[in-house]
C-alpha cells in the first residue's frame, strides 16, 4: 500500500507549528542554517526533525479534477495518516495507523482500491475493516515509514534531485531560507522549494512545487510540518483482520 505523500511516491518513482526557541521578549537567534549550502541546509532539516518527539503534517497534490490529500499524526513510535483521494466527483478515503509496533490501515472500497491495488470485490467485502500488517510483512515499512519519526523524517524531509539554495524570507511566520531541488529522467520530473527554520532548530516549514510523470499533467504539490512535540493519543484497533487473510481472499 502506498501511505506515503504523493511527492515522495512520485519522486520514488523516478529513481516521491511550534515556536522557535530563542531569548524571553527578544528575537531568536540565528541557527546559521542560512550559510550552508542547499544540500546541507536539507540535512540539518532532516537531523533536527529525527530529534523531535512528533509533528504534523498536511499535504495536497492537486492535477486538474484529481488529487490526494494527507493529514497525518507523526510520533516517536506511533503515528496516525487520513488520506483522501478525490478523482472527479468521486472520493475515497483510508486511515493508517501505527502502534505498538503493528501497522493498520481501514477505508472505504474506492480508498482502498485506489490506494492499495485491491480488487473491487476485496475492496468491497474488507471496506470499513481495519486490517493488521505486522512488522515482520514486506509491506510494513510502506505504511509505517512515514508515520514514526526517524523514518518519516528520510521520507518527507530529505528530497532528492539537485539542491539550490534560494533566498531567505518568512514563512508561515517563521524566517526560513528556501532550498529548490529540481531532477528530470524521461519519465518523470520534479520542482520543489522546501523552507527551513533560520532560527532555532533548523526545522522544514513547507514545501510546494510540482511534480510530473510523462504523458501526464503536472500535480501541484503543498505540503506543511507543525505542531513539534505535540502529545498523541493512538490507541490500537481490536478485532483487525491479519493482512495474510486479506491477501487470501484475492486469491
């Protein structure tokens, strides 16, 4: 199953907000992010993520009457993801989660199809039901890898490609330098801008821009991180069907 953001599916496919610290009623001291280069600069982001407890996370990637939508939940250990796919006038949607070391995953019959590769009768007969993928599946790390932070952080922080730096500014109130990473094959391209934190730790802000599979039109890609260190409460899902037992069913 794909539970990861569609950027980092599609730049896979190639090779896919709490406050700063800083001096009570004075401004927050510069993390000489700012100086590095566009390859550094998106390193420090991904170390300073790994050292944070939990974020959040939104993403939209848009094409014409199509795209997905994730908000996720991203802890130490235990994570949760929405997403939803909007194709036309129709929506379908799934919930991943992880805890206690399991991966689950639940959605409606157009969700599941559209995100797992399920059949529409297994689709049908399992939509609504959550389902267990212990850690020891091959498909464990495709949905739980975005949800605990260390790996989330190499999934959603690090991008790949050729890495500019661009100019500082502020972003969603916080001042950031951006960081452009571009890559082209002939199957695929991709234009990003993530913003990094110049102040405290070096944290991602954002990322927007554009991503492309040729023979298809460009998805436009908005993405944000906040809410560092927030306190999560998951609870395992009891009753959940073993994946095995779904994979039974297609035969």
């Amino acid at each position: 199953m794909r539970a990861r953001p569609l950027f980092v599916t599609l730049t896979a496919a190639m090779a896919f907000a709490a406050g700063c610290g800083g001096s009570p009623g004075g401004p927050a001291a510069s993390n000489g992010v700012q100086m590095k280069s566009g390859a550094q600069i998106i390193a420090a982001a991904v170390t300073a993520t790994k050292r944070e407890s939990s974020f959040h996370f939104e993403e939209s990637a848009t094409s014409g009457s199509s795209g997905v939508s994730v908000v996720a939940d991203v802890g130490a250990a235990a994570g949760e993801q929405h997403i939803t796919i909007h194709q036309g006038s129709e929506v379908g949607k799934v919930t991943v989660m992880l805890a206690g070391g399991t991966a689950y995953f639940e959605g409606d019959a157009s969700g599941l199809e559209g995100l797992t590769g399920m059949s529409a009768k297994v689709a049908d007969e399992v939509a609504g039901k959550w389902i267990s993928v212990p850690s020891t599946s091959s498909s464990f790390a495709g949905l739980a890898g975005s949800l605990a932070v260390k790996s989330a952080a190499s999934q959603l922080v690090q991008l790949t490609g050729t890495l500019t730096k661009g100019r500082t500014t502020t972003k969603l109130g916080h001042p950031a330098v951006a960081v452009k990473a571009t890559e082209s094959t002939k199957t695929a391209s991709l234009a990003l801008t993530m913003y990094v934190r110049t102040t405290g730790a070096a944290l991602p802000i954002s990322v927007e821009g554009t991503t492309q599979e040729s023979g298809s039109a460009a998805h436009v890609i908005s993405a944000s991180f906040s809410d560092w260190g927030e306190v999560l409460h998951l609870t395992a899902p009891t009753g959940a069907l073993p994946i095995a037992s779904v994979q039974a069913l297609a035969g």
